[in-house]
C-alpha cells in the first residue's frame, strides 16, 4: 500500500515530499493556470539541497509554457461576451436574468471561468479541456447541480462562439451537457383531479380567506383580503412571483380586452425577458377589485402592495403571509412530491390546470409562449406527470374527422 506523501512547505503553491521506496524528494508546484499541481523530481535525497533544487524547477515548471498574447485569451473573449450581452439587456434583447446567470458563471472568483480559462489560449481549447475543468470543478464543489454545470457549459460555448465570429477558432469544441433528473413541481392538487373534499387549492384560498376575515397579522402586518387576490392572480396569469415579473407589474401594464374576456399584460423584464401575456377571465374580476381597492393609482403604480416602493420588500411580506396560510391549512409540503409548497406552486398549479382543465386540447405551445417558458419544459415538469383524463384518452384514440 503506498504510503502518503509527507511534504514539506517552502511557500504557498511550492512543497517538496518524499514518497515510499524512494530516496529523493519531489518538487510539486501549483500552476494558476492550468489549475493543477505539476510534479518533478528534484534529484536529491537530502532535504536541503533538495530546498534549493524546488525553487528553481517551480520557475522552470512555470516558464515552460509561452505567454499567449492577450488577444487570444479566454479572458479576452470573456469580457467581450460581458460587454456585448450587457448592452443587449439594456436594450431589452435579452433577459436581465440570464445576462445575470452568465455573468456570474464567467466571473464566480471561486470556480468560474475566467478563474479557471482566463490566460488559456482559445485556439488550443479542447473538449478534453472542458473535461478537466469539469472534474476539477467535481472536486472542488461536489454539490453543485446539474443545471448549474449546464450554465457553465453553455457560458464556455458562448464565450468560445464569440472567438469564433471573429475568427480566432475554427469550430467550437463540444460540451456534452451534465444529465439532469427531472422531479414533477409541487402544485396545490384541485377538482376533477382530486375529489372536491380534498381541493387543495379551494382550501387554501379558504384560509387565506378567513385569515384576512379574522385579522390575522404576521410580523405585525395585517393579512387583508390582498392576499387572496394576488393567490387568484398568480393561478390566472401563469406570472411567476419574482420581482422583474408579479411585483414589477405596475396599471400601466394592464389592458382589459374582450372577446374573450381577459388582461393583457406587458411584462417588460421577466425571466425569459420581453413578453405580452393574456390571462384567464377569473384575474379580471381580481384586477376590478383592486382598481376599487386604489382608487388614486396611476400607471406607475403596483398592483399589489403598492405602499411598499422596496419591490423586494413587498415579496417578503407576501412570501410571510403565504407561509403563515400554509401553516394554517396544513399544506406546507406537496403530498405527491414530497416537496415544499411555495409561491411559485402557484404559478406550477396554473399550468397544471390549464392541461387538465381543456381536456387535453390547450395548445401547448400558446400555453409555453403565454407563461414565459418552453413546450419542453412544460412536457418535462408538467404534463408527463399529469394523469390522462377521459377526454385526453378519447382524444389520444381519436382517428379524426369521417370521409
């Protein structure tokens, strides 16, 4: 069995060591670059000269490889895809949350890009390359999620397909993307999927209801009947309850429209960026009331909490007072997931009644278009799990029409 090395430290990134059955020392020096140790023997036995030998092998080691010029660098390029798709958000051509993501994979000091990629020649970058970053990046956070090194993957190939327009590289190596299990969301179980005595989201309208009744307060906020209606609102918008979305929604992205009778709301800055989305008709009867509700508004103003000006101070109070409902009502946690209900089960309940509430004839990609997401998302998270109704079946079976 071989025995572990014992070293010893001249300065930090420099060590000698000695292993089993060998008389000399090892020289083992960190390269920033490549991020990994590079090893040499330094020929000695003796720990002092062996000292001496370390110091200038490590410069040796570290002067082998040839100073690329700064034009050709990952870094380089890097910055230039910073740049470009800053100037893009702005403009409203991308989502402000996916320049976010991006930005934050390049520049993460602790495993991202730059830090790893940064002095690394794009025209020598290989799938092998990516490959040794990915296990570096395993052993340095073992609890990062697929989808995180998804990102990861996708900012390289973009860093690298930026090089590649202004033709520094040829092809783009590829990056296979990380497999990622696909887990059902939790949404609030409603009629005809559950008989109605187990409604769950009957039910937690009824709490929400009679806390509001009752005068609840959480943390010295009062639960009015605002909360029902922004419950009513999320499950007939499809809207997702972040701030660039639900909380940003000011009178002035609001349009009323008939035939048939719906809200047509601008939603400058969601997730996926720019969208105009229609709602059910029930969200207009919650947008009448909180007309009545703020009779002073103006286009500038919220739609709901609009005392609060700090956005995200008007998510927290709402996010408390829904967890103060959860507990309530004894729906903290999806019985079917196994997963904690928040929020955005709202949002997850909406798509999930939509699918089933037509009978299998919604089309999913209206549906996708309209909450801001993709037909693969919704067949991944939503529909595959949802079980098939009598008309879905007949649907299904269907030969179209005679003649």
């Amino acid at each position: 069995m071989t025995e572990t090395p014992s070293a010893i430290r001249l300065y930090k990134g420099l060590s000698i060591y000695r292993v089993a059955n060998s008389p000399n020392w090892m020289v083992r020096v960190w390269d920033r670059k490549r991020k990994k140790y590079l090893v040499k023997s330094t020929g000695q036995s003796s720990s002092i000269l062996a000292k001496d030998a370390a110091q200038e092998l490590a410069i040796a080691l570290l002067k082998s490889e040839v100073r690329v010029e700064t034009e050709y660098t990952f870094k380089y390029f890097a910055q230039k895809l910073l740049n470009k798709t800053t100037v893009k958000a702005d403009k409203g051509e991308l989502s402000r949350q996916y320049v976010k993501a991006m930005h934050w994979a390049i520049l993460n000091a602790d495993w991202g890009l730059v830090d790893y990629f940064g002095e690394h020649d794009v025209r020598k970058l290989r799938t092998f390359d990516w490959q040794e970053y990915l296990d570096w990046l395993y052993q340095k956070r073992p609890d990062l999620s697929p989808s995180t090194r998804n990102t990861l993957s996708a900012t390289f190939r973009n860093v690298l397909k930026n090089a590649q327009e202004e033709g520094a590289i040829g092809d783009v190596p590829q990056t296979p993307r990380t497999k990622q299990r696909d887990n059902p969301r939790p949404f609030f179980r409603f009629h005809p999927l559950v008989p109605k005595e187990d409604d769950a989201y009957k039910k937690l309208l009824r709490g929400a209801e009679t806390m509001a009744r009752d005068g609840v307060a959480v943390r010295g906020t009062p639960v009015t009947t605002e909360l029902y209606d922004l419950i009513l609102f999320l499950v007939h918008s499809f809207l997702r309850p972040i701030s660039t979305e639900l909380y940003a929604l000011t009178h002035g992205d609001v349009m009323v429209a008939n035939e048939p009778k719906r809200l047509i709301l601008t939603i400058k800055d969601g997730k996926t960026g720019y969208r105009s989305s229609n709602t059910m008709p029930g969200a207009v009867s919650v947008y009448e009331r909180i007309r009545q509700r703020n009779p002073n508004h103006n286009n500038d103003t919220p739609l709901f909490l609009p005392e609060y000006t700090n956005r995200t101070t008007a998510a927290k109070v709402v996010q408390r007072q829904f967890n103060a409902v959860l507990d309530q009502t004894g729906l903290e946690v999806d019985p079917y997931t196994q997963k904690k209900h928040t929020l955005y089960s709202l949002r997850h309940t909406a798509i999930c009644m939509r699918i089933i509430n037509s009978h299998g004839k919604v089309n999913i990609f209206n549906l996708a278009k309209n909450a801001g997401t993709s037909v693969d998302q919704i067949e991944r998270f939503y529909a595959k799990y949802l079980p098939l109704s009598k008309e879905m079946a007949l649907n299904l079976q269907s030969f179209g029409g005679e003649g």
